[in-house]
C-alpha cells in the first residue's frame, strides 16, 4: 500500500484528480469507480479544472459509483445519482449514458444489485476505483462486520453512518436506513484503488486500515488485500498512524527514484 501524506486537503484533491486524470490519459476507455460525500467534492472540481485546461477526454470512459441510498429517486435532492451530475457529469464530456448509479428506487433491489455487477464484469471491470473511509472504518457502505467477499447487495446502515450523513439532509430522520452498496469483494476486483480522507475525524479508521489487523470489523483494512493502493490522506487524517514518518521517507525515496 502506498502512503501518501499531503499537508492539506486542498493538495489531496490535487493529487487525487491528477491520479483521475492520467488514467484516462493513460487509457480513453478506461472504467472508473467513483465515490460521493464530502471529501471527494474536492477532488471533483480540480478534475474539472483539469478537463478545461489540458486536452483530456471522458468521451469513452464509463463509470461506476459506489452506492446509492434505498428509496430515493435520481432526481431525489439528496440522491448520488443527483450529486455525481452536478459535481461532476455535467461539467465534463462524459455521455449520461455511460455514467451509472445503483437505481434506489427499483422495483427488484435485488434484480438492481445483480444487474449492477454483470454491468460492471460487462465492461470489462473497473481499472480505478476512488475512495472514501467512514468514521468507523466503512468503504462504499460496507458497515463494520460485513463480508471481506461480499457483492453488490443491500445493506442497513449503522447510526453512526446516518448521523454521519444527516448533514446532506434537512435531519436525520430524512437519512434512509439502507443502501444499495457495492461489495468488499467487487471493490477488491478493482485493478487499483485510490483512498482519500482528510481531517482528524478519520485519523483513528485510516490507522486501523493500514496499521492495524485485517478485519472485518473494519471494512477498510481489507484493502491490505490488494496489491496496488494508493493511500492519500492530509496531515490531520494522517496524525494517528505510528509510522507516518516511515511513509514520509518512503515517498521522498520514490520521487528520488523517478528522477534518476
């Protein structure tokens, strides 16, 4: 796993749409899968600054995002279907089409969540999947002791998550209590992941996901599991990780190395 600690998070956004930006680069077809909340937002717009400003395309690209809330319509103010186009869909050439988000409202929830994994094994799997970490350790909306194997499937969210949550809605009450959620096991198939979290909220869950036991009581410990991470947190996220030094010198000796 690769430690990237950056002084802000600002520069992780940085990092995390350039990260974005030279996979497509690298590869115009390229399969994407994306993240909302908080922390991403960030890294959203600079990936758009950068779409302006050099000669990228998302002409070709399909993406995938993590999860969507049980019971709310794409059009719902509060929906990741909503939230992906405004912050970023509809600032870039990505056609809607080719842009796809766990249908909340469907009539199977359980045809959706097949349906969502033969879409994304369709298209030839998803080469890299962006991010976030919950309080409590989650990814995607994998809540403490789900299956380190597990698909796309409907899940009930923790109190914690919802409260976590509560500030994209009016109160709390208005959070759903579950959610269609990409599995462990299908963002583990990712060809490479890329973590961010920022803010000292996340200082605990990101030391436990890379210093601490493989378990599934903390969802993101699991991506110990997969050969090509890449870890980019701020100074505040990074405060409880014993060997944050360690991962300082390591980064120091890879740009070093690139240079030779």
């Amino acid at each position: 796993m690769r430690i990237v600690i950056q002084p802000d998070a600002a520069a992780v956004a940085t990092f995390a749409a350039m990260e974005i930006a030279n996979q497509v680069k690298s590869k115009p077809s390229s399969c994407l899968g994306l993240a909302t909340g908080g922390t991403p937002v960030g890294a959203y717009r600079e990936l758009i600054r950068l779409y302006k400003s050099i000669p990228i395309s998302f002409a070709n690209v399909n993406t995938f995002n993590l999860d969507e809330y049980v019971g709310l319509a794409a059009e719902h103010p509060c929906s990741y279907r909503r939230f992906m186009n405004e912050n970023l869909f509809q600032h870039i050439d990505i056609p809607l089409e080719q842009t796809f988000v766990p249908i909340g409202d469907a009539g199977s929830l359980h045809g959706e969540c097949l349906a969502y994994e033969e879409r994304i094994r369709s298209l030839g799997g998803i080469d890299l999947q962006l991010l976030g970490i919950g309080s409590d350790g989650h990814i995607a909306f994998n809540e403490p002791g789900s299956s380190l194997a597990s698909r796309t499937r409907v899940k009930t969210l923790t109190q914690l998550t919802r409260t976590d949550n509560a500030r994209f809605f009016d109160s709390i009450e208005q959070v759903p209590k579950s959610a269609i959620t990409m599995g462990i096991g299908t963002i583990l198939e990712s060809r490479s992941i890329l973590l961010i979290a920022c803010g000292a909220g996340k200082a605990d869950a990101i030391a436990a996901a890379v210093e601490g036991p493989l378990s599934a009581a903390l969802p993101a410990s699991s991506l110990q599991l997969h050969p090509c991470v890449t870890l980019v947190v701020d100074q505040a996220a990074a405060a409880g990780m014993k060997r944050a030094d360690y991962y300082r010198m390591s980064e120091a000796e890879r740009a070093r190395l690139e240079q030779l």
